[in-house]
C-alpha cells in the first residue's frame, strides 16, 4: 500500500457545496447546513465519523477473523459531541460495536476492539490524541450465511 493517500475535493457552488474524490471511486457530495450552505450532502465531520466507524470496524472483522471466529455480521455506530465553542470539533466520540457471530465470546469482541484502537486503526491513532473516544460492545449470536 502507497505511503501517500490523495483525495480532491471540488467546489460545485457559490455556496460551499464541494464534491468530493478519491481515484476513481464515484464523487461524494459534501455540504454544510443553511444559511452556510444548502445541507446537501454530508458534513466534513459526519464523514470524519464515518471514516472511524469503517476504519475500526474493518479492524474488528479482520482480527475476529484471525481469531477464527465467524463474523456474521457488524455495525459500527459512531456520535461525537461538538464542543460549544469555535472550533466546533469533537470533544468526545462514542462507537458501538454490534456485531453478530456464531462462536465469538464478548471477551473476543472487546480484545478485537482494543487491538483496533492500540494497534490497527491508524484514523482512531490520529484521534485519541484530541479527542474522548469511548466503545462498548454488543454481541448477537447468528450464523455465518454460506
């Protein structure tokens, strides 16, 4: 995997309505809310979670994978609460890990998780270092579709 990762994003509007790119991935719309913008499309930092929730959520599967348990399924919740003052970032961000599997012990799931936040997600590396982010974990018995 390439060091260096590239993304554009376009401005569409007189507003700030941009489109945004990586590759050759179908172009994403990124908006703010009005009078800003138009609201249509995502906001950067809904994108920031989004990028969080896949980024550990991709960890968890994989490790629970490597642990040799089935992963049915996983879904991966992420809130953050913005602070009250400019710069509105995030001062705290909940995930939640639901995940459904036939043979994974919850003592699996949070191992997985922390592995995720030590070691495996790099967007929760760049994170934690600012921000609150706390899990938990639900975990859902269910088979594997073959």
């Amino acid at each position: 995997m390439s060091a260096v990762l590239e993304v554009t994003a376009t401005l569409d509007n007189a507003k700030v309505h941009f489109s945004g790119q990586a590759g050759d991935n179908p172009a994403i719309a990124i908006d703010y809310t009005p009078p800003l913008g138009d609201g249509a499309g995502y906001l950067p930092l809904e994108l920031l979670l989004v990028s969080l929730a896949a980024c550990s959520g991709a960890t968890v599967a994989s490790l629970l994978r490597r642990m040799k348990k089935d992963v049915a399924g996983l879904r991966v919740q992420a809130r953050g609460l913005r602070r009250e003052a400019h710069p509105l970032s995030f001062h705290t961000i909940q995930l939640d890990f639901h995940v459904t599997s036939a043979d994974a012990a919850e003592a699996d799931v949070l191992k997985a998780v922390q592995l995720s936040e030590e070691t495996y997600c790099p967007v929760w590396a760049m994170l934690k270092a600012s921000v609150t982010i706390q899990s938990s974990v639900q975990l859902s018995a269910g088979q594997l579709a073959r």
